[in-house]
C-alpha cells in the first residue's frame, strides 16, 4: 500500500499516513467487501482512492527524483551490487515517474506490485481494454524516453 500510495504523493510521510489510512477503513469497512474481487485488490482500489483524495484536497506537488525508494528492497547485496542496482532503479523510477499518472499507475501495480492485468483493471476501476492501451502506451513513452536520453548523452 505504501509503495502504491508513494507512487501518487512522492513522499513519504504522506505515503505512510495514506497506507495506515487504508487500513483502517479496510477494517472499518471490512463487512462491506463483498468478494467480486480479491482482498488484495480491494486494498489496491482504496488506496489509490485515498491517494487521489489527498492530492485533491491538499493541492500536492509531485516531487521528482525520490531518493532511497528502494533502499529496503536491496539489503542483502554486496555494496557493489547495491549501488548499481539502486542507480539503474532510481533511473528507471525517475523514468516512470515523469510519466503522465495515468501511465505511471498503470506500470507500478503491474511492475512494482506485480498486479495481473486485470487486477489492474479492478483495483483502477477501469475497463481491462484500457488498461492493455495503457499499459503499451507506457511502455512505449518508457522506451522513447530512455532512448531519446541515451542519445542526448552520446550527442552531448
């Protein structure tokens, strides 16, 4: 839930209230799942409404370039590893992260939470059509993106 929460608010704080949000009204409104879907998607489903309702009623400013969002993923590689690793995933991150919202929670449920497609396509609440479109759209502005930086890099 947290990692589902930071992708919308970019911070951490407001992630962790988010995800202990979600939680609670899971428990409060536990007698009102009705099991068309699974629990876990029925959490992913209320996060990201909690998460769109701080945005809406804070007026957020997404925040680039997280720093240390994997940190708790890498812990038992070498430090070699570790910094490599934790380079190419913040790259990757900050990649996704500039992607437009629609794009962007498309590819954390189905990446970073390993959500099916149409598990995402329940927990977002759209049609699973959509979210297949999405999910290429995504993909592709991921590869142009990157691409268009490495060439930027050599032509630099």
């Amino acid at each position: 839930m947290y990692l589902l929460a930071y992708s919308y608010v970019q911070d951490k704080g407001s992630a962790e209230d988010i995800a202990q949000e979600v939680f609670l009204k899971a428990f409060k409104n536990l007698k009102r799942f009705r099991g068309e879907a699974s629990l876990q998607t029925w959490l992913y489903r209320i996060t990201v409404n909690t998460a769109k309702d701080h945005l809406r009623k804070k007026s957020f400013q997404l925040l680039k370039n997280p720093t240390g969002f994997f940190d708790n993923f890498l812990r038992s590689q070498s430090s070699e590893q570790l910094y490599i690793e934790h380079e190419g995933n913040r790259e990757v991150l900050d990649y996704v992260y500039d992607l437009p919202r629609k794009y962007r929670e498309i590819i954390v449920l189905h990446y970073f939470h390993e959500q099916t497609v149409t598990e995402v396509s329940q927990a977002l609440d759209l049609n699973l059509n959509t979210v297949k479109t999405r999910l290429s759209r995504a993909r592709n502005l991921l590869k142009k993106n990157m691409l268009d930086q490495k060439e930027a890099n050599l032509n630099g």
